[in-house]
C-alpha cells in the first residue's frame, strides 16, 4: 500500500512538472469547485429541514391567511407544505404560538395537544400517565418562558382522577408562579398576565379561567380580574368625575372672561357652574312620524316655501250601496198563515229607500325606525353669576374727595340696571347652550361685594399720601426760610465788611498822606531824612498795592488787611 502511495505521488510529480501553468491554474479550480460543492452538500444535510407551527392542516383559507399575515409582520421565515406551515426551529414556534394565543389566531377547534406539539396519549395507558403530565408541564414552561418579560416558570397541573359521574367530577387546577427577568414586571391584571392565562387555557385540556392561579416570585395574585374590575369599577368613577369637572371648569372660564370683557374683571368675580352629568349608557329605539315634503324650501326666497303634508294618498276604493222596496219578510211555506207580528204586518206595503258609501284609502306617511346608543353626556347646567355694581367717589367743588363725619371718604354705589342684568342673562344662555326642556337654569344677579378693606387701604394711602404733602410743604417752608435768612445775613455781613474795609482804606489814605507830608514838609526845610530797611519795604509794598488796587480790588483789600494786622501786631 506504501509503495502504491509512494508511486502516485512520485507520478503526479512528474505529470505537475510536465503541465505549462494554465494546465495547473485548471486543476486547482476543478478541486476548489468541488470542495466548496462538498461543504454546500454537507451543510444542507446536517440543517433541519424546519419545525411545523402546527401538527394538523389548517383547512380554513382566512385563518391561515390571517397567520401567514402575523408572520410576515413579525419577521418569521415561513414556509406552507401540504396545508401545513413550517417555520425554522423550536423555539421560533413556541415564540409565534405564543402571539397567535394572545391574539386570539389560532384556527378554530385547535387542541391543546395540536398547541403544545405533543403527539396525542391514551387515556387507558396508566404506565404513561406521568410522562405525559410531565410532557405537558415541560411543554406549558417552555412557552410561558419564551415571553420577554419571564425569566423562570413554574407550572404545577392538578390532573384530578375520573369520577364515575359529572357531578362529582374535580376540576383540573393550574398554578403558575413567575420569575421576572432584571427591569421587567408584569402589573396585575395588565395584558401580558392574560397573556400567560391564555397560553394555560389552549395548553391544558378541560381547563377553566376559575382554577387558574398566577402569582410572582414574591406571591403577589397576578391574575385577579375580579377584584381589579372593582378597581376599574371604582377608576372609572374617577374619570367621570374628573370628566366632569374639567367640562365645569371650562364652561366657567369661557363664560367668566367673556363677562369680565365687558364688565371689567373687578367687578365679575363669583361664577358657580354646576353640571349634571349623566354617565349611565341607555339605549332606545324610536319610531318617529315627520310630515311628507312635497316641495322643498327655495334657498332664494327669505320666507318659507316649503310645504309639506300629513300624508299622501296611495290607494283608494269607493263602495255605494241603494236599496228601494218592501224588503222580504217570509212568512212560512205556501198556504200556512205567517207568524209576523201586527206591527210588521202593518207595514208590509210601506216602501223604504236608503243608501250606502263607504270609502277605503291607503295613505303613506314618513316613517323613521331609530336606534340610538346614548353614552356619557352632560346633563342639567346651572350657572350663577354676581355682577357688582360701580362705586365712586363724591368730590367737592376742589375735586377733592369728600370726608365724612367719621373720617372716611363718602362712597357712592350704583347697582347694576335691570336691562343689563337681562342682557347679561341672555349672553350666558347662548354662551352655555341653553336648553328649556333640559332643565338649564341662569341666574345673574347684583348684590354688592364686601370692598371695606380695598377702600380702607385706599383712604389709607389717600391720607398718607396728604400728611407727604403736608410735610414736605412744611419742610419746604422751613428750607425756604433758611435760604432767606441767609441771603440777609449774607448781605449783612458782606456790606459790614464792605464799610470796615472803606473805614481801613480811609485809615490808610491818611496815614500816607501825613507820611507824605511829613516827607514834602521835610524837602522843604532841606532837612536830610533817611529812611530805614523796613520804611523802604513798606513805601515798596504800598506803590505794589496801590498798583494791585487798580487791577484787583478784592485782592488788594485782602492784603492791606494783613498789613494792617502786622502794624497791630
């Protein structure tokens, strides 16, 4: 076998060395062509060839139309053999059964065994008994933990033993306990609790809503719909109510800022709207009779040219009856005296007439066969309304306000005129859609608002704002005061320092002309004068300040003022 090998190989050598490289580049194709065939082949046949949604046919073309539909919108691969539809694997059919229970899809008459996909048992095999109701919790689990929301199930299935007649026959029970997966919950009573009591009810045969019980981890009843009725009960209730009062509260805003718009919002402040709301349903059915139209209204004509008629005549038939004679009265058989009596035999030559009609018509009338379903609708409406009055002010003369006796401002009030409150009571009536036989009922009336303290706060700032007054004419005055004494004391003292420093100057004007004529007196009498240091400096500062005097006065004055504080000094 070795040396078999051994030759091959060493003849392929020789042949690949031989071939040009179009001849290999064709060989190795033709072995990745068959591989890759080989993997395709081998693949296909170790893939399942799909797992059938439902064991039996379904027959019903509106019922498979409608699964194949929910399939489509869920995504799911499907394919339809023989009447059956196969999808992938396992675990997408439990998922789909799931969906199809909780919308009600499954075909009529599918059996719990045909839902679970577990092939049928005998009843009579008591060696199989268990494995089967083991089948069917295994099977039950496996669908309720294929829901998003369920982490872990356990179903327990109380198969009661058969009993000889009906009447002592047990139920058979169920009860679930759930584990919910992390940031999942199912509340009590919502759709995903019905889910699961669904997938119970098509999984376990002779099973009841009534011996269902679902519960979570932590015990808590998941599926008692009788209790939370009473909840929805008394939840409706609620919602009425509210119903209710958001149709008050916006009957009273619409109505309460229309009046505010034209009797100012101080003055409308109170609006009670009550409403009777009925939230019961009724329904009634009503044969109504209208008049035949025989001519409808001209839209181009203002006045009614509609006629109509009770009815109209379809069919008649007229019968007249005339009779002229004796009449026939036997009197027995031939020759035998007659039994009439004298007063009819009296009478037997008198000749009668008379005559009779009768009249048959058919008539048709409009005919109107009404049913109705009256729902929740609003009732009674009762609105009140209080319309103050106006209040204003009595002025004097000085239009001031007038004070009264006891320190108030004299308040005048004007009640609101009767036309208005007519008017106002119209406008609440076409603004609530009034209706008489409903019972509606509009009040609008005009008593006075309690405004004691708004005008107490008003006199108060009126009176403070008059003491401001008072006192900053006061405060102004005294001011004023003020500034006119010390514009005299300003003057005073101005035209006192003006006369002391005349009286200086004079001072001065004559010392310089005595110095002067001492000087002049001096010259004359040839008498030798000399004058010191502080002489000279002052005959100095005097020409400078006689100089300073010319161009600045008030300078001047002041420095012949500290001059003359030096010679003192």
């Amino acid at each position: 076998m070795n040396e078999w090998f051994k030759k091959t190989a060493a003849k392929f050598k020789e042949l690949w060395s031989k071939w040009s490289i179009v001849q290999k580049l064709v060989l190795i194709g033709i072995v990745v062509a068959v591989g890759v065939v080989v993997f395709f082949l081998v693949n296909t046949s170790r893939s399942p060839a799909g797992v059938p949604l439902l064991n039996t046919e379904i027959t019903n073309q509106d019922e498979r139309d409608a699964i194949l539909f929910r399939l489509d919108s869920a995504g799911v691969k499907y394919s339809v053999v023989n009447g059956k539809i196969i999808v992938p694997d396992e675990q997408t059919r439990v998922r789909m059964m799931n969906v199809l229970a909780d919308e009600d899809l499954l075909p009529k008459g599918t059996s719990q065994w045909a839902f679970l996909n577990v092939g049928q048992y005998s009843m009579t095999d008591f060696e199989r008994e268990n494995n089967k109701n083991l089948a069917i919790k295994r099977s039950v689990e496996r669908h309720i933990e294929a829901l998003a929301d369920v982490a872990n199930a356990d179903v327990e299935i109380g198969f009661p033993p058969d009993s000889l007649f009906t009447e002592t026959q047990k139920p058979v029970s169920a009860n679930v306990i759930l584990t919910f997966k992390p940031g999942c919950d199912m509340a009590p009573g919502s759709k995903k609790v019905q889910t699961v009591q669904k997938i119970l009810l098509h999984s376990i045969v002779g099973l009841t809503e009534d011996y269902i019980t679902i519960a979570s981890i932590d015990g808590v009843v998941l599926n008692d719909f009788k209790g939370l009725a009473a909840l929805d009960k008394l939840s409706l209730a609620e919602r009425e109510q509210k119903l209710r009062n958001n149709h008050e509260m916006t009957v009273r805003a619409k109505v309460l800022k229309a009046l505010q718009s034209i009797f100012k919002a101080d003055r409308v402040r109170d609006l009670q709207v009550t409403i009777e709301w009925n939230m019961s349903e009724a329904v009634s059915d009503k044969t109504i009779y209208t008049p035949v139209e025989v001519s409808p209204q001209d839209p181009e004509k203002p006045y009614n040219t509609r006629e109509t008629r009770d009815y109209l005549p379809l069919s008649s038939q007229t019968i007249t009856n005339k009779f002229t004679g004796t009449g026939f009265n036997p009197n027995g058989p031939a020759g035998a005296a007659g039994n009439n009596p004298p007063t009819y035999s009296d009478m037997s030559n008198v000749i009668g007439e008379y005559e009779q009609t009768g009249v048959t018509q058919n008539n048709v009338i409009n005919t109107e066969q009404r049913h109705e379903i009256i729902h929740s609708q609003p009732g009674r409406i009762t609105v009140a309304v209080n319309i103050d009055g106006k209040w204003r002010a009595s002025y004097d003369k000085n239009h001031r306000y007038v004070i009264t006796e006891d320190g108030h401002i004299d308040w005048k009030y004007t009640p609101v005129p009767a036309e208005e409150l007519e008017q106002a009571v119209q406008y609440v009536q076409s603004a609530i859609g009034y209706d008489k036989l409903r019972g509606d009922r509009v009040e609008v009336t005009s008593i006075q608002h309690d405004r004691d303290d708004e005008f107490d706060k008003l006199e108060e700032e009126y009176f403070a704002k008059q003491n401001r007054k008072k006192m900053i004419m006061i405060v102004l005055g005294g001011i004023l005061v003020i500034l006119i004494a010390f514009i005299v004391f300003r003057f005073i003292s101005r035209e006192i320092e003006r006369r002391k420093r005349l009286r200086e100057e004079e001072i001065l004007r004559r010392q310089q002309a005595e110095r002067e004529k001492a000087l002049w007196e001096a010259k004359d009498s040839d008498m030798q004068v000399t004058m010191s240091v502080e002489e000279r400096k002052r005959a100095e500062l005097q020409e400078n300040a006689i100089a300073m005097a010319k161009e600045h006065p008030d300078e001047v004055a002041m420095l012949i003022r500290t001059w003359l504080m030096d010679d003192n000094n």
